[in-house]
C-alpha cells in the first residue's frame, strides 16, 4: 500500500486544491461575471462532448488499464499506446462521418456549437486516454495537477479577462476549448518524459494475439454501453431537473452540488491508483491481495469520506450564511446530504466494480451500470415532480446504495471476499456520535468563527478517535511516520 498511499495523498491534495478553485470560482466569479445563459453555453460545450465521446471512443477507456499487462514486457509495451490512438482515431473518424451525415436532424443547440463540441470529442478522447494510461505505471498525480492548473484555474482567468473585457465571450467559449486542448498535450509530454509514449505497435505481436484482440473488441462494445449507462447515471440530474422544474432549481441543485462532490475526490484518487494494481493481481490470481486491497481501501476510504461528510454537513449552515445569495441555495441543503451518503457508500465498497471488471465476469459490470442508468432516469421522473431537487438527490442516492449492494453481494458470492468488518461500523458510530456532539456547540454570532471553531472540534477528536482505537493501519503508520520526520526535522510529504 506504499505506492498507493502516496500516490492517493498527493493526487488527492491536487484534487482538494482544484475543487476549492472551482467552487470558490463558482460561487464568486462565474455568477458574478456571466449571466445565466452564458453560464449555461459554458457548460454545455464541456458537458455535451462527455456522453459524445464514450461512443467516438468506441469503449476505450475499459481497454487501457485492463488489457495493458497481456502487452507490457518490452520497454515499448508492444506500441499499446499507439494501438490505442489507433482505435481512437478510428471512433472518431466515424463520430464525423454520422454526425455530418445527420447534421439536420441534430438538436438545434448542438448544430450551433458543432465545431466546439466537435472539437472538444477529439481533445477530451485523447486527454482520457493519457490520463487512464498513466495509471498503468501508477502516474495519478500529475494528471490532476495539470488538469487543475489549466482548467480549474485557466477558467476564472478566461472568465475575469472577459470581465475586463479583455476577450469577447465568442472568444472565451474557444478559449475554454484551448485550454482543454492544452491538457491533452501536456499529458502527451508528461507520458513522453515517463519515456512511456511508443506509438509504434508491433504487427506481429497483433497477428499472434488475434484472440486477445477478438477479447478486446467484445470488451469494449461492453464498455460503450457501460460507460454510457455511466455518463447517464452521472449527468441525467441537471437535465431532467432543467425539463421537469426549470433552469431556476437546476442552478440550485447544480451550485450544491459542487459542494457534495467534495465527498467524492479521496476515491476517485484512490481508485486510479488501486485500479492497475487489483488488475495485475486479479490476473495472477493472487486472491490474497486482492482481498487486503479490496479491505485497506474499503477502511480509508469509508474514514476519510466520512470525515468530510460530517464536516460539510456540521458547517453547512454557516457557509450557506457566508456565501453571496446564500438563503436561495440553502433549500438545497439535503441534496448535499443525501449525496452525501450515496457516495460515502460508494467510498466504503471501494473497488467492487474494479475487481468484477478485471475478471471474466466484467459483463456483469456492464449490465448492473445500464441498470444503474435506468433506476436512476426512473426514481427521477417519479420524485423530481413529488420532492423537487431532493427528489432528485434521494434517487440518485437509493441508485448508488442498490447498484453497490449488488456488486458486492456478487463479489461476495464469487469470489468469497468482502470489504467490511467491525471496524467499518466503528466508523460510523464515531460520525453520527461526533455530529451529535457538534449539535451542544454554541452559536459565536460570526459564520467564520462557528465554522473554524466546528472544523477544528471534528478534526480533533476525529483524528484521535482514529487513531486510538486503530481504525486503519495505513493511517496510523501515516501518522507514525510523520512524527519521525517532525523528529529529525525533515518534515517532507513528497
């Protein structure tokens, strides 16, 4: 768990430090300097590529880290890089060929923006496949770092030079597709420095591996629906919200959100490490392994998500106080809760849907995704009209607990292994315990001091309670580790 413990703790902080820049901006810049249709033609040419691509890339990224040890060995991985930008190249190719085809039959929105949004289906395929392929020599942070310096960041600059009126908004909207672009790129470099970017496949090795390649394209036409029911599941919310209540409550659920997605980043850095690692072992079956990284991730994920859970929610009201405007958006304060506890459920079954997607049941996966999509389509269109944005966010996270009870029971029954012991429910217990406390702390009359006062209560006690009663061995060699360094005063993270 080395590899993985410092690659999660610093892809994480990047992580921390891009959401903190985009909610600060959300909430500060955007609202400040667009109106809100402007805001709306923003997000929709970054949005509207992201269901376009999982077809354009013709089930890609299910290909990159899965297939990645049947080619590693030489020092150019038999050009798998260069078999995948193939593949890419030709999904795209064919995205062309329909969408031109059919350009009169496209929704008016997209025909107006095609050369962006076509653009950004090119840019955003090549940056996921940089970004996914550098998990394979456990390459995370970086990816997170570049992402947040120019997007995160680059966003607010476009947004304040338009403010200034520096730019055009005509010239933002290309901007915002430059700096996609520069990402890319950047991520080519980075891949290149690795000395990792072979573009020169061996036709050979291919001709001798014709059932591996028949095995990849079963894979990922699996992978097309998967990753669709996946982007629906992610994405349906906004839209059926904006067709079902309007653009208003949408702009709510939408600003909220932002906040509960913070929840999230200590997984999303996590997986990315732990995904090629379970797969290498998987591969070899070296169960074993697999069973200690599907437990240690399980454990330190369910322990940090929960912190920031109870933080979040225990704060909550006096950011609400602080923001612009805040009393429109606080009616949306159980959307942060329940999607809260949708992903902190996500967070504790960590690896589930890795370890059935590296194994010969990864179809399995794929279904339970689609039934994912449509439960989630479905409970909306019955709770949005009943419960508003909560309905909303109270289906999405009954989706999440379903979808992740199956895929455990199934790794359960398969493969005998699970990820929760007693430990788990001590966690839990010392979250519902911790907020109940923060309920007996008084008002100060000032949101900044309730807030720090709040933070520094949980962070306290949580971290000792942690500690003490030895929830994650991880954590506590962290900590250990720290401790020797303040001691030879070589205090260094990185």
């Amino acid at each position: 768990m080395g590899v993985i413990k410092r690659q999660a703790f610093k892809t994480s902080l990047a992580s921390f430090i891009g959401v903190a820049i985009g909610v600060l901006s959300t909430l500060f810049i955007y609202t400040k300097v667009f109106n809100e249709g402007q805001n709306g033609q923003i997000n929709f040419i970054q949005t509207a590529p992201l269901l376009l691509v999982t077809f354009a890339s013709l089930g890609l990224g299910n290909l990159v880290v899965r297939f990645f040890p049947m080619f590693s060995g030489p020092k150019n991985q038999h050009g798998y890089l260069g078999l995948l930008m193939l593949i890419l190249l030709a999904g795209v190719s064919l995205y062309f060929v329909l969408s031109l085809s059919l350009f009169n039959f496209l929704p008016p929105k997209y025909r107006a923006e095609y050369g962006l949004i076509s653009a950004m289906v090119v840019i955003i395929g090549f940056r996921d496949l940089f970004t996914t392929y550098a998990q394979n020599f456990r390459r995370t942070t970086m990816p997170a770092v570049i992402d947040t310096i120019f997007l995160k960041a680059g966003i607010p600059i476009l947004a304040i030079a338009y403010f200034l009126e520096w730019l055009s908004f005509r010239q933002v909207l290309t901007a915002v597709v430059g700096l996609y672009a520069i990402v890319a790129i950047s991520l080519a470099i980075y891949i290149y420095r690795l000395g990792h970017f072979h573009l020169n496949f061996q036709w050979k090795f291919l001709a001798e591996k014709k059932a591996l390649l028949r095995e990849m394209a079963f894979y990922a036409l699996y992978g097309v629906l998967g990753a669709a029911g996946g982007v629906i599941a992610l994405q349906i919310n906004s839209v059926m919200i904006t067709e079902l209540i309007g653009y208003k409550s949408n702009g709510i659920y939408t600003i909220v959100n932002v906040m509960a997605n913070v929840i999230a980043i200590p997984y999303m850095s996590m997986i990315n490490v732990t995904a090629p690692i379970a797969g290498d072992h998987i591969r070899h079956e070296r169960w074993d392994q697999v069973a200690d990284l599907y437990r240690r991730s399980s454990i330190n994920l369910l322990i940090m998500g929960t912190f920031i859970l109870l933080g979040l929610w225990s704060c909550l009201d006096y950011v609400f106080e602080l923001m612009p405007n805040g009393e429109r958006y606080a009616v949306g304060k159980y959307v942060i809760l329940f999607a809260g506890i949708g992903k902190l459920f996500d967070m504790a079954t960590s690896i589930n849907g890795r370890i059935i997607g590296f194994t010969k049941y990864y179809w399995i996966g794929f279904y339970t995704i689609l039934f994912l999509a449509v439960l989630t389509v479905s409970l909306n269109w019955v709770l949005i009209p009943m419960y508003n944005i909560e309905g909303a966010a109270f289906g999405t996270m009954l989706s999440s607990l379903l979808f992740n009870l199956v895929c455990v029971l199934f790794v359960w029954v398969k493969f005998k292994i699970q990820p929760f012991n007693v430990k788990s429910l001590l966690v839990i217990v010392l979250g519902i315990g911790l907020w109940g406390l923060t309920k007996l702390i008084p008002d100060f009359g000032n949101p900044i001091l309730d807030i720090a006062f709040n933070a520094l209560f949980i962070t306290l006690f949580y971290t000792i309670a942690v500690l003490k009663f030895r929830l994650s061995e991880d954590l506590n060699e962290f900590y250990r580790q720290i401790l020797f360094r303040i001691k030879r005063r070589n205090f260094k993270f990185w």
